[in-house]
C-alpha cells in the first residue's frame, strides 16, 4: 500500500530535537542559551521521559567520587531539584511533578518552541543532508525545516527513519529486559531503617513461599522519593521487543501484574512497608536499551577499561557497566556481576568523544542519550540520566555551533565546542588551552 499526501511545512528552525527526555531537554536548553531557534518536540505531555513517565526513581551517579562529571545543566537540574525539596535516598531521588516542571520551565526560559503530543514519524532528506523532520499531532500530520536535526528519541527514531545506520542489542541480537516502574505511598522508611531487615533476604524467604509466579533475583528494590513515599524499579519483562507494540503491550500487562505481587510482598514481608499503596505505575515501559545511532566513533568496552582520553573529549562519566540479565538462570546472573563489578576508584572515568554524538550517515545530524553511538556495554553505562545530560548539553551546543556553518556538524571547532561546554561548567579535565 503506497501512502501518499502533501503535507504543510509548519516551522524553519535552526535546529530541530525529536524526544524531550533527560537528553533532548538538556540538548534543547544548551542550544536555545546559545543562541539558536529551536524546537523539541516530544511524543507524550511532559518532558523527561523514562524520569517522569517511566518512573525512574533515583539519579544514578552525577560524581566519579571527586570530580562532578555531569556538571553544567546536570547540576543545574540537580540543584533545581534540591532547592525545592531535600533530594532523598543520598540526594539522588526523584520526584516526577518536580522534575517536569523543572523541565517546562528551563525549557519555556530559553525559548524553545516546543509541543507534546507530537509524534515524529518520518524525514525527507537530499543525499546526506536531512530537510524535514515529519510530525503527527493533533492537528494533522506536519514537517518541520531546520538546519540541524538531533536525535534524542531513546530508540534512534530520527536516525532510523531517515534511513540511517544504526545498531540493536548485543551479538546475538538481544535487549536487556524492561521494567515497569511503580510508586508507593505509606511507607515507614525510619521504621525499616531501625528494623535492621535486609529486603534481599525477605525476598529469598518470599521465594520459598511461592509468593511470586517468577523468582527474579535481582531486585533493585523501593527508594525512598519523600517523607513517606517510594518509587520502585524493579520486576524484569524479560524477551522485551521494545521496537513491537505487541511486545510492549504484553509486557505493560505483565509488568502491572509484577507490581501487585510485590504489593504482597512488601506488605508482608518488609518492616515499614505494612500498610503501602501502589498508587501509580508508570504510563510508559522502562525501556533499558534499544536501537543505537551509528556515529562517526562507538564508543566502546575498551575506552572504559583504559579510561580513553579523546581529543575530541566533550565529557567524562564512571558508572559501570550495567547489563540486567537477560532471565533469571545463574549463568546470566553471574554474568551480570562480573561486568558491573568493574568499578572505578574515586576520580577515575572515560572519556566521551563528540565523533560518537556525530550520526555517520548523515552530514546534519547529531545523536544524544541512550541511542547513542556505543556499543552495548558503553550504552549500559552512559544511558544513566547524569550520563544523558552530559551528552545532551554536548550535542545541543554542537548543533548552535553547526548552524552557523550550514547545519554542517562535521565542521565545527570542536575547540569552541570545549571552550563552550568549559564556559557552562562541563567537567573537561583534559580539554588546556
Ligand atoms: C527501568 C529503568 C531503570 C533505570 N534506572 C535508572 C536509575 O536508577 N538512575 C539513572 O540515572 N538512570 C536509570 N535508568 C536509565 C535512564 O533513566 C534512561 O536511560 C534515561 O533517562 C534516558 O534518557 P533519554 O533522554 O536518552 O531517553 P528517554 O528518557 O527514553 O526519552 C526519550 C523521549 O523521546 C520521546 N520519543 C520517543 N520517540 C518519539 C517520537 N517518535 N516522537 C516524539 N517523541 C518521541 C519519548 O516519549 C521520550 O520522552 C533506568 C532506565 C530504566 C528503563
């Protein structure tokens, strides 16, 4: 079937975002201080992605123990965060209504255009260079014009559609599992705290009870997001296709069903937790790892085993790397233990190139965020929200700087991409001048 139909041309922008998730925020808000006309267009009604829709309920590491790694808009939003509520579980716990508008208003400050409840679903390009990125809203089906395009969809949505090259899972073409995350009222956490109950060991007992249909032992468990609140990551839809909308599906399903068996268990198990509600699961699937944009460099495993410098360096993360397993089998545990076992000493990290933020099909685009240009180990480390910003506030100052050169991104001075990033902060030890 052959679908054709003439579409209007709704804006030109210097730059446009697909996804308003930790990475397009950050990439958005970077560009828009910088100067450029941008829009961000995001598919649900709210910024933040996997952090507020998919319930993610703590920051993984912004530090390598010492130095701040995700300084400039991470730290930004970090302090954001803290100045209207004290960040609980270590300073890194989240609380959705506060990050989203946290979001709405960076964003609405420097001036991006922006619009939820717009689907991309396609892009027209000339050779290498893509014109128009296509939306479905609404108010109909529209393209958008811009200079520079820069994919922060999770899943290399832009980068795939206009036909470039791209990577999925591991060697044998598997994903990690996903996860539906959960919220939690009620909780007593001073009361679990005195209790001295490690959650673990409840879990193993719960096991011999046949309290759950699957005994998944790798359990992340409930953090605390307020005075009595919780946000649970935990529970694994194992053999998640999270590129088919039936596989999505079944695992929404299954995935509220895990909520209600922990429901049980930490009613009955757990010190603290007796009277707990789930009141919410999250509105989208907690997708850990999907398609990842081909760029002009992977980063890759042996860059955070040597803890690779790059004279293209546009920021340095440490968090290891964080394969889930991909079932419950001994094997696949202990082969997730082994990897995220290799921990860095305080201080220590890698370096990310912005080759890896340069999508290699395309002359104008750029990748932030969990797609981007890695292979699955590296995405299992970068992917983590501090991770996403140091790469979306990256990629949003490299396309301002690419506009003045015609969209062109190969053609920036990476140097005033330093310069520039050091003048926001950015953590850059080994950019000298
Ligand atoms: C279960 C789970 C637990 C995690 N735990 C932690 C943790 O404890 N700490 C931590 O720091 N990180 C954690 N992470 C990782 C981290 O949350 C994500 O990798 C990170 O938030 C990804 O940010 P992103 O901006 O790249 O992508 P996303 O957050 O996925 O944002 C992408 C955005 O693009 C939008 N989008 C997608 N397609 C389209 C389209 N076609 N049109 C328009 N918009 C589109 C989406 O709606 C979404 O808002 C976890 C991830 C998962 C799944």
């Amino acid at each position: 079937m052959l679908f054709s139909r003439e579409i209007p041309v709704k804006k030109s922008v210097d730059i446009c975002i697909v996804g308003g998730g930790a990475a397009g925020v950050t990439a958005a808000v970077a560009a828009a201080r910088a100067g450029a006309k941008v829009y961000l267009a995001e598919a649900l009604g709210m910024f933040g992605g996997l952090g507020t829709a998919g319930g993610v309920p703590v920051y993984m590491t912004f530090t390598d123990g010492i130095n701040f790694c995700a300084d400039g808009l991470g730290r930004e939003i970090k302090d954001r965060m803290n100045a209207e509520f004290n960040l609980c579980s270590g300073g890194r716990g989240i609380n959705p209504e506060k990050l989203k508008r946290i979001y709405d208003d960076m964003c609405s400050e420097a001036g991006v255009d922006f619009s939820f409840f717009t689907d991309f679903i396609g892009a027209e390009s000339n050779g290498r260079n893509v014109t128009h990125a296509i939306f479905s809203s609404k108010s109909g089906i529209f393209a958008i014009e811009a200079k520079v395009f820069i994919d922060c969809s999770g899943d290399a949505e832009l980068t795939t559609r206009a036909g470039g090259e791209y990577m999925y899972g591991n060697e044998k073409g598997e994903v990690m599992p996903g996860t539906v995350c959960s919220h939690w009222a009620n909780i007593d956490w001073q009361k679990l705290r005195n209790s001295g109950v490690s959650v673990y060991q409840q879990l193993l007992k719960a096991f011999d009870d046949h309290i759950f249909r699957n005994n998944d032992p790798h359990h992340t468990g409930i953090s605390q997001t307020a005075n009595t609140l919780g946000g649970g990551n935990m529970g694994h839809i194992f053999g998640l296709n999270p590129l088919s909308e039936e596989s999505l599906t079944a695992g929404m399903v299954e995935g509220r069903k895990q909520s209600v068996e922990f429901q049980n268990f930490y009613r009955k198990y757990v010190p603290g937790y007796e009277g707990t509600e789930l009141t919410f699961t999250a509105s989208i699937m907690g997708v850990r790892a999907s398609r990842r944009a081909v760029g002009d460099y992977i980063l890759c495993i042996e860059d955070y085993r040597t803890k690779r410098i790059f004279d293209d360096e546009i920021g340095r993360y440490c968090y290891p790397v964080d394969i889930h397993p991909s079932s419950t089998d001994k094997e696949e545990q202990e082969k997730f233990q082994k990897l995220y076992s290799i921990h860095y000493a305080p201080g220590e990290s890698y370096g990310i190139p912005y080759r890896s933020l340069v999508v290699k099909s395309f002359d104008n685009m750029l990748v932030a965020g969990r797609c981007v240009s890695s292979d699955q180990y590296m995405q299992a480390s970068v992917r983590t929200m501090p991770g996403c910003y140091i790469l979306g506030q990256a990629a949003g100052l490299a396309a301002a700087l690419a506009v003045a050169k015609n969209g062109m991104v190969r053609d920036i001075d990476v140097k005033e991409l330093q310069r520039g990033l050091k003048k926001m902060g950015a953590f850059l030890p080994n950019f000298n001048e």
